[in-house]
C-alpha cells in the first residue's frame, strides 16, 4: 500500500469542535470537580451498600425501601452504618 505525501492525518474528515459546532451541535459545558467528586463518593456509597447487602442479605428490602424513597447512596449508608458494625 503506498504511503501518501501528506501523511496518515491527510484523509481523516474534521468532526472536532469547531466542526460540531459549525453543524448547530448545542454546547455542554464540561463537569466541574465538585460534581465529580460527588460522583465519585455516591459510587462508593453504593459498592458499600451492595457489600452491605451482601454481607447481611436482612438490609435489603430497608435499603431497597428508602431508595425508592429518593435518597442517596450516601444518606443511606451514613443510616445503616452504625448498625451494620458487629
């Protein structure tokens, strides 16, 4: 296969930024490190209660319960931790 002059980059098509927007792609702005790092600790929160469940199968239904009530992973865990412990 013969190489080109102008090298491997030569015949690739532009869908950067500049071309996304010049298509009408809205804008998203990127996430801060706070969101990330709440992200990041809700995550954790739910290994830990996965764990959790594991460990003592008798939390699930109480931590499937207050899911459904719409709190987090964390709230959660800060609840039962205390209980949990031998």
């Amino acid at each position: 296969m013969p190489k080109h002059a102008d090298g491997p980059a030569a015949g690739r098509m532009g869908f950067g930024y500049e071309q996304a927007k010049a298509a009408g792609a809205p804008f998203i702005a990127p996430r801060s490190g706070t969101e990330i790092n709440e992200e990041i600790r809700e995550a954790t929160a739910a290994r830990q209660l996965r764990a959790l469940i594991e460990k003592d199968v008798n939390f699930g239904p109480k931590i499937g319960a207050m899911l459904k009530q719409g709190r987090s992973a964390q709230e959660i865990l800060a609840e039962l931790a205390p209980m949990a412990r031998p």
